[in-house]
C-alpha cells in the first residue's frame, strides 16, 4: 500500500511539473486586436522591431498583402520557425484572410516561446473593408518567384541565394540597397525603375563579387563623403557590372574602392556633385561607352592602374579626366568635349592612343589640322587624324588625336552653329539617335530638329545652348508636341543651359525646345489695383468717345435745321 502510495505521489508530482512548464511556455498566450489596432501598431512607429507576419496562401499574398509583411504560410510555419528567430520578444502581428488561419499561426508562435503574438481578428478583409492600404509586390525573385515590396528585402530572403535574378518593376524605391550576395539586380526601365537615396548616404552599396546592375534610374545620394554615391563597391570586390543605368544627382557617379575588374559600361553619368566615376586604389576596370556630363570631373583616378577608359562621351565637366599617381592606363576614343579643363594629370604616366590605323581621342580643343597630301611617318595623307600630338604634359601625349568627334554604335555628339545678330553661337547635342534638320528659329526662340534611332528603344539627349541665344528664364521641351516622360533634367550656369530628356523611338520624333519668359507674380492686391486702374482708364475713355459722338451727332441735326 505504502508503495502505491509514493507511486501515485511521483505520477501526481510529473503532473504538476508539466502543468508548470506549460504554464511557463505559454507565459504570454497571444492576444486578439482589431484591424484599428493593427493599423496605429503598424503606423505610429512605435515599435521599431515589429514584424507583420502573412499566414495566407502564396497566390492570395501576391494578390495583395499588408506592405513590408512577411510571407509564411501557415502550414509551413513551424518548419521555417527559425526564419523569425531574434524576434522572440518583439511584437508579431499575425493576419490571414479572414481570421481562421491565423489563429492556427498564432497558437504555433505561442508554443514557440514568442511573447508578443497578436491575432487579427477578421483578417486582411476587415483591413480592406475599413480603407487600409494593400499593397502588390513589385520586386521579384526570378529564381524562387518569390516576390517582396522592396529591393533589400527581396536580396535579404533567406530563399535568396547566389546565382539568382531580382527583377524590380518601375517605380520610386526610397531605399539604401546593400547587395551582399552574388546577384544580378535588374530594373523593368533605367527611365521608370528609380532608386531614391533622399540625399542621406550610398544609394546602392556593393560588398560581394559577382554582381550585375542593370536598368535603373540611381539618385540623390548623400553628398558629405565619399561614401555617399550612387554605386559604391566596397573594398576588394570584383566581377561587378554596371551597365545601362543613369546615375545622376549624387555626391559621387560610382566609386570603386580598391576594387578589380568591375565593368562599367553604357551610363548616362550626370550632374553628380562630385566625380562621375572615382576609382581609389582599383585596377583592371573596364570603363566603356559611358556618357560622363555636368560633373564636377568626369572620370577621376587616385592610385589606381592598369585600367582601360574607351569610347565613353565626357563633355561639360569642370575637369574631364583627373589622374593623381595613376599610370599604365589606357585611354583611349572618348570624346573630350567642352570641359573647363580637359585633363589634369600628376605624377602619372598612361597611354592615350590606340594603334594608328583607330587613333587616339577627340579633344574639343585640339588645334592642330589634318592636311598631309602624302606617308610622312605615321600618317598615310588626310586620314582624320590630327598630324601633331595633343600634348598632355612632357610625358603624356596623344599621339592620334581625332579630327572629328567619334561615333560610337549610335551615340553622337555633334555642335549646331547658329548665327544670329551677326553672332554666331555653339548648340552641342550628345544624342544616342541621329539628329537631322536642325533649325534655330528667331521668332518664339525656337530649337527644332528631329532625331531618329533604333525602334523599340529609348532615346536620349542632352542639348546644351547658350542662354543669349535661347532667353528666357524656363525652357520647355517638347517630344511630337508633348512633354516628354519624364519631366526633363535642367541645369544651368551663367551663360549656358543643359537639358537632358528621353523619348520613345517608334519613329523619328520632332524636339522642340522654347525659351519661355517669366511674368512676374504680383500679390493679389496689386493685381486688383491693376484690374482696377485699367478698367477705370478704359472707362473713361469710353465715356469720353461717347461724349465726342453725341456732341457730333448733335451739331449734325443742327447744322440741317438750319439750312
């Protein structure tokens, strides 16, 4: 008896400690909130660590979802529990679509030791019928078909993995990206696919190898260091690609940081505050077809070797080139136009011509001429290359300059004279179309000329004129009589004005560009004196002729009496 006694005891015991430690498993069970709650929870930023979590289906989840939430479905919850780990004791809000599932995940994440669960009470259609937002992911892993609301979440996904393809849908991204995996990042159009960096820090950060940016629009870095650029790649990465990307309004274009055999190709590089590209300790980068305009220096090089420049446009500048402790590059067909100054070069020594046969660079200040009749040493007669060197200093020259500025594949850069008032004044269009007709029109202030390329593809240019010949104090551009998508970039100094657009090229399209005089802005109780004097002068000239011709008409009827 005594036996059965102390056995019951011990069972009863096992009991109550297993009781106890279900009590303490589910210290905080979770906790129903209507979509009120949820919404001021999620908006009033009050807590910085908490995560939406959707319990759905992944069909119903791409149809619409709470933005930023996280995807997991319920039925595979507890097998991808760790992807929620850290979040332990921060607040969770759990949704489904109408309230069902999401007591199932609710229950799992209690069971997990999560202390902070709360359970939508209706789901995402109480959400929907009280006029809260839903949002439709835009950011897609081509591998997983996964898909995200922004750019880092879809690149820090566990399911993300090296090798994959994050394709990105036009829009505004307000985001700092880090891409810290082997990735090739894509955006749906350069013109429409806009990374914002709202001028605080890098707008993209690259810190693995192996990466492709293509078809963004990248701006509005932060511009106090030179961390803060468009495209940053951090220290001794390489096999990166930046290609077909405009990159404007940062500190700095693109930097690279002791960074090797990174590709930057095919840019529109503009109006950055600083350098459009920088390289710093980097080497064997190729840095091709780039159109590098209204930069502080185009292209800049600080200990940095063995790097290849070709065929990029690099115009409008205040320095085209800047080498510091640079040698053993090879710089070659670009086209320096109109930079304030073209190269400044120290204590570097670099090849700036191809072979003969292709030449050197185009240098918008080259004065020498193309005349030879006849093989004297390398020139064969006329053959478009100038007959002296453009010297850079004693130990740099080019000893090919072109004569003419180069074409590359369909990327022109031509200079417009016009002669007005016995003046004559420079246009200079950097189009990847072809520009034909080209007509200054004095009456309205009037650029017209059209442009014609390649169809299904999007064409650019940048026009630069000065203002005595356009005037105004706003200019407007016009693609076949509309406004161009989107708005133009405009920048300007004391005597010139650049203007940078795009345009469709289903067919050849018709520019016009118009200077457009300002009217002053008067207060509204000037304006109402104004209205006021005019009609009172208007007034009183009425009356005044009305008065001349009752009295004529009146001397008339007299004059005939009498007679």
């Amino acid at each position: 008896m005594k036996k059965i006694v102390l056995l019951a005891f011990a069972l009863l015991s096992l009991c109550v400690a297993s009781l106890l430690e279900l009590q303490v498993a589910h210290a905080s069970p979770y906790t129903d909130i209507d979509v009120e709650t949820a919404y001021n929870m999620i908006t009033n930023g009050t807590y910085p660590d908490l995560v939406v979590l959707d319990v759905r289906a992944k069909n119903e989840y791409d149809s619409g979802h709470i933005y930023n939430a996280v995807w997991i479905p319920h039925t595979e919850l507890d097998a991808r529990i760790s992807e929620l780990a850290g979040h332990e004791d921060h607040e969770i809000i759990v949704y489904c679509g109408s309230g069902g599932r999401s007591v199932n995940a609710s229950k799992i994440l209690d069971a997990y030791n999560f202390t902070k669960v709360y359970n939508v009470l209706e789901g995402i259609s109480a959400w929907q019928f009280a006029g809260y937002p839903v949002m439709v992911a835009t950011v897609h892993n081509v591998n997983t078909t996964f898909n995200y609301d922004t750019i880092q979440a879809a690149i820090d996904a566990n399911e993300t993995l090296d090798g994959h393809t994050v394709f990105v849908e036009a829009g505004i991204y307000y985001e700092h990206v880090v891409v810290h995996k082997s990735l090739s990042l894509i955006g749906e159009n350069r013109n429409t696919t806009i990374i914002d960096g709202s001028l605080t820090g890098y707008v993209i950060k690259l810190t693995a190898n192996n990466i492709k940016i293509t078809g963004f629009t990248i701006r509005k870095s932060g511009c106090g260091c030179a961390s803060k650029s468009g495209v940053y790649v951090e220290s001794y990465h390489q096999n990166v690609n930046v290609t077909n990307n405009l990159i404007l309004q940062n500190g700095y274009g693109i930097k690279l940081d002791q960074a090797h055999n990174i590709t930057i190709t095919s840019n529109n590089i503009t109006n950055n505050t600083y350098d459009g590209i920088l390289l710093e300790s980097s080497s064997n980068n190729s840095i091709s077809e780039n159109n590098l305009i209204n930069n502080n220096q185009g292209i800049s090089f600080s200990r940095s070797s063995n790097n290849s420049v070709s065929d990029n446009i690099v115009s409008y500048n205040t320095i085209g080139i800047y080498l510091l402790s640079s040698s053993n590059n090879v710089i070659f067909h670009n086209n320096f136009v109109c930079n304030t100054i073209q190269v400044v070069n120290t204590n570097s020594n670099n090849t700036w011509n191809d072979v003969y046969a292709s030449g050197g660079n185009y240098w918008s200040d080259y004065a020498g001429v193309d005349i030879k009749s006849g093989p004297n040493q390398d020139h064969l007669g006329s053959d478009g290359i100038g007959d002296t060197s453009y010297d850079i200093d004693d130990d740099n020259q080019d000893r090919y300059p072109l004569i003419t500025t180069t074409i590359f594949r369909v990327r022109l850069s031509t200079r417009f004279g016009v002669v007005w008032e016995g003046e004559t004044y420079h246009v200079d269009v950097i189009s990847n179309s072809t520009v034909e007709n080209f007509q200054f029109k004095q009456s309205g202030k009037l650029i017209i000329f059209n442009v014609t390329g390649s169809p299904e593809t999007i064409g650019y240019c940048n026009v630069t004129i000065p203002k005595e010949l356009l005037g105004g104090e706003t200019w407007t551009v016009l693609v076949d009589g509309l406004p161009p998508t989107p708005e133009p970039t405009i920048t300007s100094n004391t005597n010139h004005i650049s203007l940078y657009f795009t345009y469709e090229l289903q067919s050849t399209k018709t520019i016009q560009i118009i200077g457009t005089e300002v009217i002053p802005e008067f207060p509204t109780w000037t304006s109402m004196l104004l209205i006021l004097i005019i009609l009172t002068v208007v007034v009183t000239i009425y009356k005044h002729a009305r008065a001349i011709q009752v009295a004529t008409a009146t001397t008339a009827i007299y004059v005939k009496l009498e007679a």
